[in-house]
C-alpha cells in the first residue's frame, strides 16, 4: 500500500485553512480559509471561489501554509451532502498515485453526476379537499376522489395508476379546487434486499464454498479469495450467500460485472435470492437515476450495488464486502482518461475499507493465480456443473483442409451439426468476434483497399447499414458504387467474415432457422440486448450468431451447440496476453452449451489446431496450458513476474511525436532491473488523426516503475502540441 495525503476525520478541530481537492486535473488540493464560525470536517462538500468561478470540492485536509495568507480565499459555502468517507479518499489519492494522474481527476470520477449534492425536490402528493358544490362529476374523476377517500396523500403518477385515469384529470381536479396538494419529503427510492429471502437449495460443495466466504465476511477483515468454477457451476449462487451476510452483518456489498447492462438474468437470479432488485450502476444509466444511486449509496440506502468499473468510486460507507465477477475479463481495464484495472483497484479498496474480496472466474487471471500460487489470496474451488449438465465435449476442425470456398467459412462438420441440432428442436450459438459484414474491402480491378482516413486501419463494411465503418474512430462513409481511385463499377470485393456475412451464410445452410444477431452494434442499448435474451429463453430464436457479447453469463437451458467460426482471430499481434485472453474467451464462449440436462457440443473452427489454446479447449487441460502461459511470462520477466508501463506520445504532427520519443528515449533509465523497449510506432500508428509512438518500461517485481517514470518524464521537455500517457500495467499495446 502506498502512503495517503488524506487526514482522518478527527484531524481538523480548530483549523482555519484547510486544503479542498477541487474535480478538476489539477496538479493538487488548493488551500482556503475557513471564516466564521464554519464547522469542517474532513471529506465534507464545500463549495469554493476558483478564479470568477464557483467551483464544488471536497475537504482533504490540513493546509500546506506556505501560501501568503492574504491571497487565500475563504470557503463560500458547506453544502449538506453527507461527507465523503475516509476510505474513499485515501482511494482517490492511493489511485491517482499509483496511475500517475492528478488527485482532482480521480475524484472527478467519484462525482460524475450533474447536481449529485444539489438535495432531492420534494415530492407533490395530493390529498382530497372539500368538492366545490359547482364541481361537475365524471366516473373519472368521481374513482380519484374514491381511491383518496381516507387514504394517504398520493403522486399524481400513483393517483392515476390506482384510479386508472389520465394524468389531465387529476389536473383538472386540482384545477377545480377538489384536490389539495402537498410536498412530501423524498421517501425511500430502493427496497432494501431481504438477507433471508427463501434463495436455492446449495449443493454440498457449493454450500461448503458459501460458508467459507460467510466466515470472511462475519470477520470483516481483508482477505482475497479467488471463487475458482467452472461454468454454470454456481459461483454467482455461492457468492449471494456472502452478500447475505453482509447483510445480516448491516454492511453494504458492491458485486462488480464486466458488462453491467448485458446480463438482465444476473438480475433476475438476484431478485430471485433477495427479493428485490439491486441498485445499478453504470455509463449508460440516465442522469437521474445516477443521482438517485449516488445519493442512496452515501445516505447508505442502497445495501447491495452490482455496477461496471466506475461503481469503485462510488461513497460508501459501510461496505463490507466486494465481488469481482469474471475477474479475468480486459473490460475491467479502463485505458482512456485516468487509467487503471478495476480489479487491482477493487482489492486496493477492499483493503483500504477492511473488508474482504471474491474473485470469481472459471478461467481466473494468471495474475491472479500467481497471487494463489503466491499465498496471497485463498483460493475456493468448484469443480462440477450444478445438477445434471456435464461440460460439453469440445473437437476442433482443421481449416486448412476445410474444402470450402473463398465466400465459405462454414465447415461441413459445422453445417451438419447445425441441421441435426435445429431438427432436434435444441439452439445453436455462432460465435465469431467480428461486427459488420466483411473485415476488408478491395477492388479486384486496381487493388485499393478501404482505409480510415484518420487510422491506420481497414474500413469494415456493415452491411445492413450499407456502411463502410471504423471501428477505432467510428469514421463511417457509405459503400460506394464504383471504386474511389480506377472508377471501375462493381469492382469491389469483400475478404472475410463478419458476424452479419455468417447470418447470410447460414441461410444457405438451415434456412427455416429463426437467427438473432448479437453485437454491440445491431443491439441499439441494455434493452435491446434483454430482448434478446429473452427471445432466446422462449425459444422464439432457434440460432443467435454473435461477438463477445454473447459469452457474458447467459445460460440458456435449450442451448447445446456452439461454433467458434475462427478461433484463432485473437491470437495475432504482439499482445502478451494474446493466448490467455482466446483461451478465456473461447472456454466462455463453449460455456454457454450444455448448461442443463442436455449435453452440449462444441466445434472449434481454427488453422491452428496443435496451438496450445486449441489444444487445451480440446483436452479440457487448463492446467497445463495455463503452467505454460506461466513459464513463458516468467522466463520473459513479463508481468506478473515483472512490471510494465506504456508511454504513448501522440500529436497531428508525425515528425513532432517521433522527435518527442527519441528524446524520451535518450533520456531513458538505465539498471540491471530497468529495461526500455522502443520507441517505435505503434501497431496503431495513426488513430483519429493522431500519430502516434510507443515506448515501453519493464521493470523488475520488486521495483515500482512510478518513481522511475516521474523522474525521467521530468527531464524531457514536451512540447505543447505533443501528448505523453502513462499506461500503468497496459493492457492494450495497440
Ligand atoms: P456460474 O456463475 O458458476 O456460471 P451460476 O451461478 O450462473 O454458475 O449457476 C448456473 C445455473 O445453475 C444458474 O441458472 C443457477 O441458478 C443454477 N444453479 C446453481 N446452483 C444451483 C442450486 N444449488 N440450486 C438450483 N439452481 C442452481
Ligand atoms: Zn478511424
């Protein structure tokens, strides 16, 4: 743990400066004078002067005092939020010095909510009042009166649902002087989740596991566990009974999910175990009900949060426990603006709160199991689907000899195992991790390829738009009728598959198959995406061809065979992870076949079939594969057996970003545990117009690479129109 600047709350009494962290990516806090009779506490909302501005900050601590006294501005105002707890700033400190990020940009992400701290409207209730004689009766408006006749005052929404009528009666009702209105205090907006809601019967070793975690959280102190089980072998079941306890316990628990709004049956299962559903959060939740969850979760409300990455910064107060589901999942790395891994962050915090941590994953991390190898996290093993399903038996077909046409990227063995599975009224899955129609697209006439014009990248061509689009910048041009550079006409062709060119392709192959396409693309928000799901429960779809979105925790009962069109899409590149990360998605993927009494089938399309990754699916051997993940990393010195930071120097200007990474790279450290890989350019050379260079820190375990990068990026000047970014433990290396 690295040390905190953030005061305890006791630390304060007397003072007359004070130093507030405003949301802004300042370098530090500022200080204020506090005049008057002010009260201030540490992690208290207070607004202050910034400039002409008036700007919202939190109370951090003590004053440096080495600002001239004259020149300090007093704070204008304390605003009546509860205050920030202490664990949640030492995290905002303890992640903007591990990130290298300015402090105010960290906690601008713990208050990304328009007017969080401005309070609640009070809430218009009506209640009846004298009718005037001269009232003229409806049916309508008469069932209004009736539903409020010595009952409590009621919202119009509420009015109206009860009496069934339109929101313009009860208008015309108040209008006439027949209803009186109130304002009521906001009441409670969520149900608290009953701990002892009747949930499912736990297997043996389930129910083992579950007391396990209930013991760490009953001792509420910080400890790892990684929830290691296969698929559908009931981790999620087995780690609701902890949050249970934490319930009984009156603390509040944060389950974190990769991909919070996919996976609408999580939320079913947890209604099912508690009664209720849990508080939400996410990116794409509307501001108003982002105030309403921030706001419950620092009044302590909301008992039980289930939310993306961003959910960490969120005030809780008295959490007691933490949840990261699918902990091995790269979503959980946030690479743009403050970067950091909601998975390390996650345990950071859990020490920071005392309290104790799950992982859960069927394909954990290998950071993670070399914490376990380690002896720093526990482990909890749940080896066996729950009930009667087995783990599907999985068989690779060989595309080098596939037979098939250049348009063709279904395998006999694949079309066959479509049409017997369809006929026998089961489901099937396509899984290729590709949006659009076809990944490239030339002309056979001059050889021009479609590249985005600010990215050194293909243009994909989505069919169903008639677009041709880029998937980094989100360029999009419509598909033109002659080719741009020979003017031929029907010139173009296509190289590749998509996930829209499978859909084609199957109709060739079981064309009565009622298809649903999954993507992020052709799925227009969370709603969209539940429909889906649902369709696919009711068996109103008999085939779902998708990207990764189809991997997340579905489990569909009727579901028995899976297709991975090409396996091997994932393992190109220079990416470290590469193997694990196919592997990970692929064992997910072939986890959604089989899931109840019916065996499952998978059927792996690759060119690689003697590749360790395919060879692990086939055998079912994580072990070995994963031993051997290991060894590499470990006779490479890669992480977890060493420490990496990427630097990324970017500008429009290609000749200024490759003379800013020279002179990075001249300056470069130098040790025997100190090792610097580049400048080169990146793999993305240009993205949205920016070129861009890369420089890459490898250290040894025991060296921290913070203290290495500030020193160095201090002795380069950057000029202005150049951009340097620090990625502390990269994920992406594009
Ligand atoms: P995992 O998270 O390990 O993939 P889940 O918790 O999603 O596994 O469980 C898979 C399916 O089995 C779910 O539909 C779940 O409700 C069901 N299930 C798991 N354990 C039990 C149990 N003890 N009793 C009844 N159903 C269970
Ligand atoms: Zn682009």
């Amino acid at each position: 743990m690295g040390t905190s600047d953030a005061t305890t709350a006791a630390g304060l009494n007397g003072k007359k400066r004070i130093s507030v962290l405003l949301p802004l990516p300042l370098a530090d806090a500022y200080d204020y004078r506090v005049d008057g009779n002010l009260e201030l506490q540490p992690g208290d909302f207070v607004v202050v002067p910034l400039g002409s501005r008036r700007v919202i900050g939190v109370v951090w601590g003590d004053a440096g005092g080495d600002v001239d006294a004259a020149r300090i501005k007093p704070v204008a105002a304390r605003l009546d939020a509860p205050p920030m707890p202490d664990a949640l700033r030492k995290f905002i400190d303890w992640v903007a010095a591990y990130s290298l990020s300015p402090p105010g940009a960290v906690l601008r992400m713990a208050m990304n909510v328009r007017d969080v701290l401005k309070p609640p409207k009070p809430v218009r209730a009506f209640a009846a009042a004298a009718v005037p004689p001269d009232l003229r009766m409806t049916p309508a408006r008469q069932r209004v009166l009736d539903v409020l006749a010595g009952g409590p005052p009621r919202t119009a929404s509420d009015l109206s649902r009860e009496a069934g009528v339109g929101a313009s009666v009860i208008k015309g009702l108040a209008a006439a002087g027949a209803l009186g209105a109130q304002d009521l205090p906001p009441g409670p907006t969520f149900a608290p989740p009953d701990p002892d809601h009747p949930g499912v019967k736990l297997s043996a070793e389930q129910q083992a596991a579950a007391a396990s975690l209930c013991d760490q959280v009953d001792a509420q102190k910080f400890e790892v566990k990684l929830l290691d089980g296969v698929t559908g072998s009931g981790k999620t079941e087995v780690y609701f009974e902890a949050i249970a306890a934490a319930l009984r316990l009156g603390r509040q628990a944060l389950v974190l999910l990769p991909e919070i709004a996919l996976t609408p049956q999580w939320f079913d299962r947890f209604a099912r175990r508690f009664g209720t559903e849990p508080v939400v959060w996410h990116s794409d939740l509307g501001q108003a009900r982002r105030k309403l969850a921030w706001r419950a979760v620092a009044t302590g409300e909301a008992r039980v949060v289930v939310g993306a990455r961003s959910a960490l910064f969120l005030p809780f107060a008295e959490l007691g426990f933490l949840v990261v589901d699918e902990e091995h999942e790269s979503a959980y790395k946030q690479a743009e603006g403050v970067p950091y891994h909601a998975r390390d962050m996650a345990i950071v915090l859990a020490q920071l709160m005392a309290c104790p941590i799950v992982l859960a994953s069927a394909t954990p991390s290998l950071e993670t199991r070399v914490n376990v190898s380690r002896g720093r996290y526990g482990r909890l093993e749940l080896p066996e689907r729950f009930g009667a399903a087995a783990l599907p038996a999985v068989e690779a077909v060989d595309m080098r000899d596939s037979g098939l046409k250049v348009d063709e990227f279904l395998a006999p063995t694949l079309r066959e195992a479509l049409v017997e599975t369809l006929n026998a009224g089961e489901q099937a899955l396509l899984f290729l991790n590709r949006r659009g129609y076809a990944p490239l697209t030339l002309c056979r006439v001059c050889g021009h390829r479609f590249e985005c014009p600010s990215c050194s990248a293909w243009l994909v061509e989505h069919r169903f738009r008639r677009q041709l689009q880029c998937h980094h910048c989100g360029y999009n041009a419509p598909v033109p009728r002659a080719c741009p550079q020979c003017d031929t006409e029907g010139s173009l062709a296509v190289c590749g598959p998509g996930v829209e060119r499978i859909a084609e392709e199957v109709k060739t192959v079981v064309p009565e198959a009622r298809v649903g396409v999954m993507t992020s693309d052709t799925m227009h928000g969370p709603d969209a995406a539940q429909e889906m799901v649902r369709a696919i429960e009711a068996r109103e779809l008999d085939l779902l061809i998708g990207t990764q979105m189809v991997a997340k925790g579905h489990h569909f009962p009727y579901l028995t065979l899976v297709g991975i069109v090409d396996a091997d899409l994932g393992l190109g590149g220079g990416d470290l992870r590469a193997s694990e990360r196919t592997y990970q998605v692929l064992h997910q993927v072939a986890g959604r076949a089989g899931r109840a009494e019916r065996p499952g089938r998978v059927i792996v399309q690759t060119h690689q079939p003697d590749h360790p990754v395919m060879q692990a699916m086939i055998s079912g051997d994580r072990e070995t594969f994963m031993q051997l993940e290991e060894d590499n990393r470990a006779q490479g010195g890669w992480p977890p057996y060493g420490r990496l930071a990427a630097i990324i120097v970017s500008s429009r200007d290609g000749a200024a970003a490759a003379a800013a990474a020279a002179a990075l790279a001249r300056a470069a450290p130098s040790g025997p545990d100190i090792q610097v890989l580049g400048p080169a350019p990146a793999p993305l050379a240009m993205l949205r117009g920016q070129h861009r260079q890369r420089l890459l820190l490898k250290t040894t375990r025991d060296k921290a690479v913070q203290p290495v990068l500030r020193a160095w990026l201090s002795q380069v000047a950057i000029p202005p129109r150049v951009r340097v970014r620090i990625d502390i433990d990269p994920y992406s290396f594009l």
